[in-house]
C-alpha cells in the first residue's frame, strides 16, 4: 500500500465534500476509502493516522450551511476513544511531556466534574473536555506511530503531502460556499485556518524537495489558492497570523538553509507574485467586493462595528469572570451571554488564552504555558542547533505555523476549543520526537 494511493483515495474522498455530491455516493467512497486503508491500519499505525486526520481537516465544525455532517463532540469522543485503545497496545512513554499532560489530564477532568457539579449545559461540559483532551491522544498516538528508524523521514514527508492535498480540499470547499451558498458574502468555516499549515507546507516543499519545475509550477498555485481562499474566508486574526507565519519561515529558511542572496531575492519575488496574484484574482472573481472594504476598513470609521465592540465587552465579561474564581476558573462549559443594545449575544470569548483564564483559572493558564515554553524552546533549539537538515526543516516549519496559530488566537479560539487541537498535540510530538533524537535526553 503506497502512500500515494492513500492520498489520492483521501482526495477522492474530500472532493465528494467540496462538490456536495449526494450523501449516498458520498458514503460510498469514504466506504471504499475504509475497505481499502483500514485492513492495513490495524497493523501499520501510519495509515490509521492518515484516516484520523481526515475529519479534523475536512469536515466543518459549524452548522451553518446545512450541507455536511459536522465534526460534532459525539464524533470526536468515538475518535478518542479508538485512539486511545490505540496509544495503550504500544505506549510510549519515553518523551519529555508525561508529567506535564498527566497534569493537564487531571485537571481537565477536575474541570469537567466542577461543570458537571455546578449544572452546566452537558454538551458545552462534554464539548469542551472532549477538544482539551484532544491534545494529549493526539500526542500521544503521534509518538506511538514512530519508530526511531528511517521510516520516521518517510512519514514526516507523507505528512507535508498530506497537509498540502487537504489544504486543496479545504480551499475548494470555501470556494464552493463562496459561488454557490453566500453568493458573495464572507464564508465562515473554521476550515479556513488550517490552511497556514497547507501554505507552509507547499512553500517548505517548493524549496527543499520539488526539483522540477512543473512540480514547483503547481506547489505556487497551491498557494495562490490557499490565499485566495483565506481572503474570502474575511477573517483578520487568520490574515495576520498567516502574514506572521510567512515571514518567520522565510527569514528562518534564509537563516539557516539559503546564504545565497539571489536565491532569497527569487523566493521573495515568488511569494510577492502569490501574495499579488491572490489578491488580484480575488479582485476578479469577487461577487461583492465592498464586503472586503468592510473587513479592512473598519478601523477607519468613526463608529465600530457591532462585531468589535460585542468583542470587547466580552473581554472584559470573560476577565470579570475570572477575578470572581481567579485559582481555577468557573469550571468546563461555563458560558457568557454578552449584552449590546438591545441584543444579547450569547457564545465564546474569541481570544484563547482570556478562555483558558475565565474557565480554568490561574493553575490552567500555567499549566497552558509550560506546555508551549517548553513547546517553542525544543523547536529553537532544534533549529539553531541540529546537526540533520530534515529536523531543522521541520522545527521551522512547525515553528511557523504554531507562531502564526497563536497569533491568530489573539482573536479566534483557534488554540483551544476547535477540534484543531489534535494537530497541535500531534506538532508536539513531532517536534519533541526531534528534539530527544537529536540531543538524547531521557527526561
């Protein structure tokens, strides 16, 4: 079973989403994509892996077009289960985060239970629990699928290709809802921020393994897709996190693989040709380009709109909140209802650590930190300090894309309540995998 035979019945699969083919055909392929993968996965944790990944990337985590089956807790919580059953038969403990996640683990579910206790609303409480386990299972899966061999090279490059066909899958989808269902409004799918991770991934390839010219020739429309498609998805944190991200890797890839300045000023040209040419095809295809103006406009007008200001009072609702319990928060599943006017909003604080703070208190939000200090200080160690190129390729990658993710959870919950989390459990690994291969530590 060859990697690109698992990746092209994954994309059979996702385009089936992105064109809404009728749900019985639609049962068909995943079914075919199950018969043909699953038999081996119960003996090769890597393509299991492939499988897994496939919800977190492509189906929507919001009902708001009625077109797919969303990524409800339900299915998540089968999911974690399975993997867990998974992680158990070949448990690896031989990594640097055990006390760290037995941490988190219980008091995630001490969390959960003063929820339960207090009489929240059980699918918020089983929600949330079930989106901050999620980066333990998805770690500790990650570690159980390597193997300390050659094969391990094998399987980080898969993932790239992985990464860069879902960010297609993604960028068509957002497309679909943008001609078909909006009809020229914004499209809001939480898709939409998975594809930093698509964009460094083709870049990252485009520069360290593509060494034909067509190959490269089709990794840059990738990327004008996936910009094109995150302009239209109207979402500012997710724009600056992505700009963020760009620059890192290209600064870091110059720093530590490319001395030669022509080259750089060559990859530079490129991405200001995709940034341009992204933009400009949007310019052309728009249906309503003043919903654009709006979105880049509005720290222009006199008067905020009613999506900043509803943001704001939140903050400070969600802080308020926290000094009320300040040690250990309200509690999993605790909600706000945010008054405006005469509206009252009701929903999530869209900032990831305020949500950390408010419902887990002060012992969450440090447990929170020293999981990503010691996340980002193993990735620049291995990037100023690795002697194997790969490693530093992916501690720049991974280093990229976390940097710009936690930017854009400055204003999205991106970080921590999207079933996004598994990914970053699973970046994780990766990186302290790296890291302990590297510099043979037993902590």
């Amino acid at each position: 079973m060859s990697s690109f035979k698992i990746l092209l019945a994954i994309i059979i699969s996702g385009l089936a989403l992105v064109f809404a083919i009728d749900f019985k055909i639609f049962f068909l392929l995943v079914l075919f994509l199950l018969i043909l993968i699953l038999p081996f996965s119960l003996f090769n944790r890597k393509y299991l892996f492939f499988i897994i990944l496939i919800p977190f990337f492509l189906l929507p985590q919001l009902d708001r077009y009625h077109i797919l089956p969303i990524l409800s807790w339900a299915i998540a919580l089968y999911i974690i289960c399975l993997l867990t059953i998974f992680i158990f038969t070949k448990i690896r403990l031989d990594n640097s985060y055990n006390f760290l996640f037995l941490l988190f683990l219980v008091f995630i579910f001490f969390e959960a239970s003063r929820g339960w206790s207090y009489g929240y609303t059980t699918r918020y409480v089983f929600g949330e629990t079930i989106k901050y386990l999620l980066y333990p299972v998805g770690f500790y899966f990650t570690y159980s699928i390597i193997n300390n061999d050659s094969s391990d090279d094998k399987f980080l490059h898969d993932i790239l290709i992985l990464f860069i066909a879902f960010g297609l899958i993604i960028s068509l989808q957002i497309l679909y809802y943008y001609f078909n269902i909006t009809l020229g409004n914004r499209v809001i799918t939480r898709q939409a921020n998975l594809l930093i991770i698509s964009f460094i991934s083709a870049l990252a390839y485009m520069l360290f393994y593509s060494k034909k010219a067509i190959s490269k020739l089709l990794l840059i429309i990738s990327m004008v897709i996936y910009l094109l498609s995150t302009i239209i998805m109207m979402q500012r944190s997710l724009w600056i996190g992505f700009i963020i991200s760009i620059i890192l890797f290209i600064f870091l890839f110059q720093l530590k693989f490319e001395k030669r300045k022509m080259k750089i000023l060559i990859v530079l040209l490129i991405i200001f040709l995709v940034i341009f040419g992204s933009y400009n095809l949007f310019q052309k295809i728009a249906l309503d380009q003043s919903v654009l103006e709006e979105r880049t406009e509005v720290f222009e007008q006199k008067e905020k709109t009613f999506s900043i200001e509803v943001r704001i009072l939140s903050y400070f609702h969600a802080l308020r909140l926290f000094s009320q319990n300040p040690i250990i928060g309200k509690g999993m599943g605790h909600s706000i209802i945010t008054p405006y006017l005469n509206r009252r909003e009701i929903g999530i604080v869209d900032n990831s650590y305020l949500v950390v703070l408010w419902k887990l208190g002060i012992i969450g939000i440090l447990i929170f930190t020293i999981i990503y200090i010691k996340f980002i200080s193993q990735l620049i160690k291995i990037i100023n300090k690795t002697k194997y190129k790969m490693s530093r390729l992916f501690g720049i990658i991974i280093f990229s894309i976390m940097i710009g993710q936690m930017i854009n959870g400055l204003a999205c919950v991106v970080m921590t309540l999207y079933y996004f989390n598994i990914i970053w459990g699973v970046f994780i690994a990766i990186t302290d995998y790296l890291y302990r291969k590297e510099f043979k530590l037993n902590e």
